[in-house]
C-alpha cells in the first residue's frame, strides 16, 4: 500500500525508519514541508493550513493512509484532518503514559517545540496521567534548526543544550524547588521527532542511565493495526520517495542527506 507521511523537515525521518524496519514491503511518501520549517515557532492556524497542503498533496499521489510525522501538527490539525479526508489520519503524540509506567519514583522531562508545550493536547495528556506530578516540561527550538543542517553533535549543540537546561534548572531553584537538578530525572520524552537525532548530545548532559523514549513505535503499531483491520494490501516492494513542500527531490545531495539521517537513526 502507499503511505504518506508529513512533516516540517526532516524531524519525521525518525517514523520513516521505524516505518521501515515495521513495515518493510510498503511504498513510503515522504513530505517534508521545508517552505515553512520549523513548525514549532508558527500559529496553530498557520499548521493546520500547512498541514491541510501536506496531507491533499498526499493523498492526490494515491497514499492509502498518512502519518503525520511531527508531534506540532498532530497537536493542532488531527482532528481537523480526521474531519476532512476519508482516509486514515495516524498522529504522534510524546510517550508520556509509557513514561510514567516505566518510572515510579524518579522525574520526567518532555522536550518538545514551543508550541506543543503549550497546547491543551499534550498539557491535558500530561495532567490525566501524572498523578504523582512528576512530569516536566521544556521548549528546545533551537534543535529543530540544528537537525535541518544536519548538525546533531557539534560545540554549537552541546553549548545549546547545556546553556537552556542549566537555565532550566536555575529556574526551578529560583520556584523553590531546589532539589531538583539534572540527576533527579530518570526518563526523557522525546516530544518532537527531530530530537532524536541528538540522543548523544543529550546523553553527554543527562548522563547514559537516562531513559530516553518516543511514541514511534506506538504511531507505526497503530498504523499497522489501522491498515490490517481495513484489509489494506500490501505493495509488496519497498520502495521511498521524498517531496519537498510539494516538489520531488531528485537532486542527489539531498537525497543522500535524506539516506544519511536514515543511516544516522541505525546507530
């Protein structure tokens, strides 16, 4: 079957290559809207428009279901787009509950884009399964524009990180909570796609004990389930192709950019 997955850039490479090692025998469409990336700084109006083009795009080249492969746009446009298109729409959403189950006494920390962290979708999910209230949250959105130059481990990220998360913690001093530092946190949700390309970044601050998890494999077991229950036929041959805000790309170099984000996400 054909599958169409969106995403601002290359944040949504992570559900691909879950996709991929999932559902290997499938024909992947892959739209990166690099016109407007980042998500993450635009209006919710602004996304679901956005979001709206991605999924028509999809859809008009045969794509059977599409993922929305980015943790902003599922947020504000999935129930817009369940509302309008008659195919599957499949969201990602930050693996709180799996969190929360895996880690009874140390805290949580949600990275994600600014306005994921400040939508009702990801505050009403944290608040219906952290009783204990051990769940923070935090805005990175500077790494969405580090991953689309491919940056993932230079001094500029490690200085970036290591500046805001010091930032981070002094502020929760200054809110009285002065035990809690770096090393109160056992688990780390990766609330954007494009995080997880900087999984050693991160660990090089947080130390290699942290727990660090997505909703990937969740979204991609959903999706499969979804297509199984509606008897959807498999391709039967791999096959991916990338589109760029609506243009296919067929210049090598970024197409071997594409492959080596893929590649990146083996290791």
């Amino acid at each position: 079957m054909k599958i169409g997955m969106f995403d601002s850039g290359v944040g949504g490479l992570t559900l691909l290559h879950k996709a991929i090692q999932m559902m290997p025998e499938e024909a992947y469409f892959y739209y990166a809207d690099t016109d407007h990336v980042p998500y993450g700084k635009k209006t919710a109006t602004a996304v679901i428009g956005y979001s709206d083009e991605a999924v028509s795009f999809l859809q008009s080249h045969g794509c059977e279901a599409v993922v929305i492969a980015c943790n902003t746009a599922t947020s504000v446009a999935a129930e817009y787009l369940r509302k309008k298109y008659d195919i599957p729409i499949i969201g990602i959403e930050p693996a709180v509950k799996p969190a929360v189950a895996k880690n009874k006494a140390g805290r949580i920390l949600v990275i994600a884009t600014p306005i994921t962290v400040r939508e009702r979708k990801l505050i009403e999910l944290v608040s219906r399964v952290d009783e204990a209230h051990r769940v923070d949250m935090l805005a990175l959105p500077e790494l969405v524009t580090f991953a689309e130059k491919g940056e993932f481990d230079s001094p500029d990220v490690c200085n970036y990180l290591r500046t805001t998360l010091d930032a981070f913690f002094e502020a929760n001093k200054v809110k009285g909570r002065d035990g809690i530092t770096h090393d109160e946190y056992d688990v780390l949700v990766f609330g954007c796609t494009h995080f997880n390309h900087f999984e050693g970044a991160l660990r090089k601050y947080f130390g290699d004990s942290i727990l660090m998890i997505d909703g990937a494999e969740g979204t991609i077991k959903n999706l499969k389930h979804i297509m199984e229950e509606k008897g959807a036929v498999s391709e039967g041959r791999f096959s991916v192709e990338f589109f760029e805000s609506g243009r296919k790309v067929s210049d090598k170099s970024k197409l071997d950019f594409y492959r080596s984000l893929l590649t990146h996400l083996d290791k």
